[in-house]
C-alpha cells in the first residue's frame, strides 16, 4: 500500500511539473528575449550567448511609451478606488441588510460576471460617446470600475461574511450607531481584504485592452497595452523592444498577485465552503 502511495504520490507530481512548465517555459522565454539584441531573438541560438539592457532604454526613451505608462497608473489607480468606494457598501448592504431582492440582487452581482467582455464593450462605448467622455482618462476609469464592480463586490461580500456580526451587535448594544459599527469595528478588520481586492482592481485595469482600444484613438490617452501593440511595426517587427515592453506589462501583476494570493484565494473558497 505504501508503495502504491509513492507511486500516486510521485505522478501527482510529475503532473504538476509538466504543467509548471507548460506555463513557464513561455513566460521565461519572453523575460530571456527581454534581455537579447532583437536579431537574436528569432535567429539566434536558443540560449542566449548575448545579454543587452538596451531594449530597456530604448523603451525609456520612447516618449509615447511612457505616457501610456502614466495613463496606465492614473486609470488603474482610480479604477481600484472608485470600485472599491462602491464594492465595499454594497457588500456590506447583501451580507448584513435584509431586504426583499437581496438574494436576486447578489446571482445578478455573480451572473454578470459571467458575460463574456465582449457583449458589453458595445454599449459602453455607446454611453461613453454620448456623454462625450472618449478619449479622456475619466471615460475609461468609468468603463474600468464598471467591470471590476462585480467581482470586488462577491470577493468583499465573503469577507464580510467572515466577521462575526456580534462585533457588530456588541458595538450597537454600547451606543453606537449603524454607521459608527461599520467604521470603527467591521473596516478595521476588512482593511487587508479591502487592499487586496483594490489590488485585484488595477491588475484588472493595468491590462485591460478591448475598452481601451474602443474608447481611445489618440496617443495623448493610450494605456500600456496598446502602446505595446504601437511598437509592432508594418514594415519590420523590433523583437527585442516587444518582448522588454510585454515584460514592463507582466511584472507588475505578477508582483502584485504574489502579494495578495493568500486573501484572493481565502475570499474566493470561503463562498464556495458556505454554498
């Protein structure tokens, strides 16, 4: 029995390095490229026999890359706030509040979450054209905290749920009112949650490309995704710079989703233990 364990044991994790590596080796060949002068990078040797930053600073000098890098921080920064400004009262009012629609009103929340991108990219760019808001860094902040809304709100809601209410009722029993028990015993608590999904927020903006490609023709206004996508050229592709630009999108995210994993992870299964 023990050597039958092993043996499950042992193809659990060969699996699960065939997987690691089926991700990785990808992602590791686009840092490596990262650092390699573009004729090496499609005709070159598999391993680099030449490493040169000078992608990087050509990247700095690239003035239209650096304003989509500003415009990038400006509206992942606003998205994150302005969602998290509406995701944590109405996560509170679903888990603490009784009132008649509370349960349509959170599968509305999840369901929505399940329409593909697509299908609402259309009258968003509608709206936006009518309130005369493209091509401006509001306009997209508005459409970034629109799609990032429902999943902040299902991610605090289980969080909320995770406090128990008799903080609450102890704080209301010595005098306090609704609002005083929410920002003096529950925020308090909620404060690693609520950076973790604000943090989950800008990731969703800092890479979101199809609302910015539809609501942005000007250089002035492009966030990184599409400034990356400027750097393809018709007439002769520069490698190298691509491969740097795709790494100035990815380690941000990458860093940050090693920061929050743990909170993202517990707000994702504790909804799913409650059923």
């Amino acid at each position: 029995m023990r050597r039958k364990g092993r043996a499950a044991q042992f193809g659990w994790d060969l699996v699960t390095l065939l997987a690691a590596a089926l991700f990785l080796l990808p992602v590791l060949w686009v840092v490596m490229s990262s650092f390699r002068p573009s004729p090496d990078v499609l005709g070159g040797p598999l391993l680099p026999t030449r490493l040169t930053l000078e992608n990087y600073g050509s990247l700095a000098r690239n003035a239209p890359f650096v304003t989509a890098l500003q415009n990038s921080l400006l509206v992942g920064l606003c998205s994150a706030l302005g969602a998290l400004m509406l995701a944590v009262p109405t996560a509170y009012a679903l888990t603490r509040l009784r009132f008649r629609g509370r349960e349509l009103v959170g599968t509305l929340v999840l369901l929505t979450q399940m329409i593909p991108g697509i299908v609402i990219v259309i009258p968003l760019v509608v709206m936006m054209r009518s309130l005369g808001l493209t091509n401006s860094a509001l306009g997209l902040i508005l459409v970034h905290v629109v799609v990032s809304l429902p999943i902040t709100v299902w991610l605090l809601r289980n969080y909320v749920e995770d406090v128990p209410v008799a903080l609450e009722e102890a704080a209301l029993v010595d005098g306090c009112t609704r609002l005083q028990s929410v920002s003096l015993v529950l925020l308090p608590l909620l404060y690693p949650a609520v950076a973790a999904v604000g943090t989950f927020a800008f990731v969703l903006s800092w890479g979101e490309y199809l609302l910015a490609l539809s609501l942005t023709t000007t250089a002035d206004h492009r966030t990184l995704p599409l400034a990356v996508q400027g750097l393809f050229s018709q007439f002769r592709q520069d490698w190298g710079l691509i491969m740097a630009g795709g790494v100035v999108i990815a380690l941000p995210v990458a860093l940050l989703f090693l920061l929050i994993r743990r909170f993202l992870v517990d707000g994702l299964v504790s909804g799913g233990v409650k059923g």
